[in-house]
C-alpha cells in the first residue's frame, strides 16, 4: 500500500474517502453517512490521511455529482488507473464520455470500447468500479431496466432522476 494516502470530507451528515496515489484519484467512496463507512469503502483504514485543497476539491465534486450539479463533472481529476487490465480501462475510459443527462447500455458501452458483444464484462466493471462517481457507471443501464448499481438501485435511480436521463 505504499505511495497511497486517503483524505477525507466530512459535509453535512456525509462522509467521502478518497485514496490518492502520486498518479491521482485512486478510488472514492460514495457519501456515506459515517466515517468507517467511507473509509471502509475504500479500504483506507490502514493509510496515512493527507487533507490539501486538491483532494478535498476532487471529493467535494463526488457531493456535486451525487447532488446532481451538471457542471462538476468538468473538474475531473487524474486518475490512477493501476491494478486494471487495459480492456478495463477501455471500458472506463468510454464511460466517462457518457454525457450528462444520457445514460448507455452495456452492450453499447461494450461497443464504443472496442469489446463488441462483451456487455456482461461492461457490467463486471461497473461493479468493481472504483472512481464512482467520477466515472459515471450510474449511466450505464440494462436494456431491460436500471441494472445494478453497488451503492443500490434507489441511489441509482436517484442520480439518473436528478441528471434528468429518467423521468422521476
């Protein structure tokens, strides 16, 4: 775990640990509502904590995206993109150019990332997805409905619903 730090935000009644390394975000949390939850999320408990102004602006824009600010997507961070296979980043990198408001299946995710018919390892990915939301696996949806989400379908629904990709 060496070169790995977390730093944490505590706003309002949420908490979101982030893990940095020296090449960016490494993984996020979603909020949470306590702060072993957020760390957990990340399994960040045994790394050294470092509060700056750039990690907590990057966790602050975890809160935008989940409060639905349109704009906060655009203050994307670095990531650190080690431990994946490159057909993961692949599917990654696609997901983070679904727009705002729109949401794509995995088989079209799947497409655009050069894995034609691969739409059950889109939704692999999206699982273990550890930038979320700053990688917007929310938008990336089932042909037959919303998926799965790894922070709950409702939250899901919630994050499509303020982005206005569904109808409330």
């Amino acid at each position: 775990m060496s070169g790995k730090v977390i730093s944490i935000l505590h706003h309002g009644d949420e908490y979101v640990a982030g893990v940095f390394t020296s090449k960016g975000l490494y993984a996020t949390s979603l909020p949470r509502s306590s702060l072993d939850d957020a760390i957990e999320a990340v399994g960040g408990f045994d790394l050294p904590e470092v509060r700056n102004d750039e990690y907590l602006r990057i966790l602050y824009t975890v809160i935008e995206i989940c409060n639905g600010v349109r704009d906060a997507e655009k203050k994307r961070p670095s990531l650190d993109f080690s431990d994946l296979t490159p057909k993961q980043i692949a599917v990654l990198k696609t997901t983070l150019n679904i727009p705002y408001g729109s949401a794509w299946t995995y088989g079209l995710v799947a497409q655009k990332s050069g894995l034609p018919g691969a739409a059950r390892f889109v939704g692999n990915v999206m699982a273990i997805n550890r930038f979320a939301p700053i990688v917007p696996c929310h938008r990336v949806v089932s042909t037959t409905g919303l998926g799965g989400y790894t922070g709950g379908l409702d939250l899901k629904e919630s994050l499509l619903s303020k982005e206005g990709a569904i109808a409330d």
